[in-house]
C-alpha cells in the first residue's frame, strides 16, 4: 500500500505557520518533552530532516499547532526515520506524545502519522485508535510507594555516600562532561555504545533546557547516569526518562535505584513548586523493573 494512502487529507481549518508560531502556541497551551520547540529544532538539525509546521485556526482562531516531517509525520516519528535511515542518529526514546492544543479543541487528525499520542488527547481527537503498546508512568511521589519502599531507596544512597559515594547534579556538569559519562557507561553496562553516540556531544547542548539528572561518583570514579528530559508547561510537567549507564563493578550499590528516586524527587519537587501535575515517563512497558516504579498508561495512534 503507498504510503500516502495511509493519511487523510487535511481539513481546510489548517494553515501553515513557523517555528516562531508554533513555540507561541506551546508556551500558550503546553504539551511534552518530544513537542517541545527546542526539541523540535534540534530533530530538525541532527536528523537533516525540515520541518512544517501547521496550525489548527478553526474560524480563524488559533487552537492548536504541529511540527511535522513531509508534511505528514509528527517530528520524532520513527517510522520516517527508519524510512530515511536516521534512526540511530538521536535518542528520544518512545516519549509520550501531547500536543499544543486548547483543551476545548477537537478535530480529526486521520491526516497525520502519529503514534505514542497521550491518553489525555483521546476526547480530542475523534480518530485515535488505541495501540497494543503501553507507557510507563511513574506514580506519585511519595503517596504512590510505600513507607518501606521510600526507606529503603534512601538507605540506598546512605550507604552509598558512606562508601564515599557522591551525587552530582547536571546543574555542576558541561555538556562535555555529561555526554562522555554517559557514554562510557552504557557501554560498560551494555557493552556497545548507546544509540545517537556520534552526535550527542552536539545533541546534549541543543537540548540543554530539557536535560535534567544526576550522576554518581564513588571516589571520583563514574558509577551511574540517567538521561532524564523535562519540559515545564503551562499544562504541566513531561518528564522522559530516555536511558541510562551504570558500571557493573558498583551494582551492589543499587545505582539504578538510587538514580530513580533522585530523579523522580526531582521533577516532582519541579512540579509542585507550582501546582502543576506531573507525567513522568519511564517509555514503553517492556522492563520488570518499570513495575516497581510506574503504572502502564495506554497511548494512541492515528
């Protein structure tokens, strides 16, 4: 089958817009890390892909905006990245997809390709059809784990920092620094190097808004790192927890662990400070360990 006839024609209600009317109409109406202007723009850049961007202007008022490839794939997609043979050049993960859109907007985007669409867009958008995958979402922290579970994560890193363990937030590193650690991690975790490597030291600072986390030093030796992105919005916090590296030699600190708590204290005390509501993404519901810290979520494709 073409791949055009997998898409609808687009309704007359949109129009084309910028870059400039498109991180209007997130600041306005909010969405996630992937929709995220500086995202956008870095996608946009290290995959050599151009992006259009549309609005949803229904009687001429501005409701909504996407950032696509072709004219058709949400920008991320990687489907078309496959399709173009950039898959491994970024990592963004399988992150949650919410669109800039007013609240009150609703429309049929059968036009686009999109998948991943959040849970909270299904009264939206008339066409979604619910996909076999599932997200993992953190719960809340701290009503959403136990007394036990809580004391136990911070006798983690009590016993860490008495072996002379430290924890170092992002905020102390460079860019440099933050990609070179995570690299040699992950390959002594994994034994390859992670996916999106070779431009990362140009990804990381095109990203550098979003990028949050800590890494963890034992006598100034690296032990592990979590690549957490977060965007603040009007409507909320997206947290996406893309990947991470531990050196195996200090697993019996429970690093990952310690990593996890800190980065989810984290974003919910970014989060509260004010009032808004937090979805933190732990990616599709494919590891046990996602159990121990999240709910699945379903999410949506059209």
């Amino acid at each position: 089958m073409p791949v055009l006839s997998l898409f609808k024609r687009r309704p007359a209600c949109w129009q084309a817009g910028t870059a400039a009317d498109y991180r209007a109409a997130y600041h306005r109406f909010g969405g996630s890390v992937i929709t995220h202007p500086d995202m956008i723009a870095a996608l946009e850049r290290l995959c050599a892909i151009e992006v259009d961007y549309r609005l949803f202007c229904p009687n001429g008022k501005l409701l909504g905006a996407v950032a696509l490839w072709e004219d058709k794939y949400l920008v991320g997609d990687k489907r078309l990245l496959k399709k173009r043979r950039k898959r491994d050049r970024v990592d963004s993960g399988n992150a949650e997809v919410i669109l800039p859109f007013d609240r009150t907007a609703q429309t049929d985007i059968g036009w686009l390709g999109a998948r991943f669409i959040s849970e909270l867009h299904c009264d939206q958008f008339t066409n979604l059809r619910r996909q076999e995958e599932t997200l993992s979402l953190a719960r809340p922290f701290p009503d959403g784990f136990s007394r036990k579970f809580r004391y136990n994560r911070r006798r983690e890193l009590r016993l860490f920092e008495q072996d002379g363990g430290t924890v170092i937030s992002f905020d102390q590193l460079d860019d440099a620094a933050i990609a070179e650690h995570y690299i040699g991690l992950f390959h002594k975790r994994w034994g390859k190097k992670p996916k999106g490597y070779e431009l990362l030291h140009q990804f990381i600072p095109a990203v550098r808004s979003l990028l949050k986390g800590h890494l963890l030093l034992m006598n100034d030796r690296p032990v592990a790192i979590q690549l957490v992105y977060l965007a603040k919005t009007c409507r909320g916090v997206s947290a996406e927890y893309v990947n991470g590296g531990v050196d195996p030699a200090f697993s019996h600190y429970s690093p990952g662990s310690i990593l996890s708590y800190l980065n989810l204290e984290m974003a919910t005390a970014t989060a509260a400070a004010d009032q808004l509501p937090l979805r933190y993404s732990f990616g599709i519901t494919d590891k046990e360990y996602k159990d121990t810290w999240c709910a699945p979520h379903p999410v949506y494709r059209c």
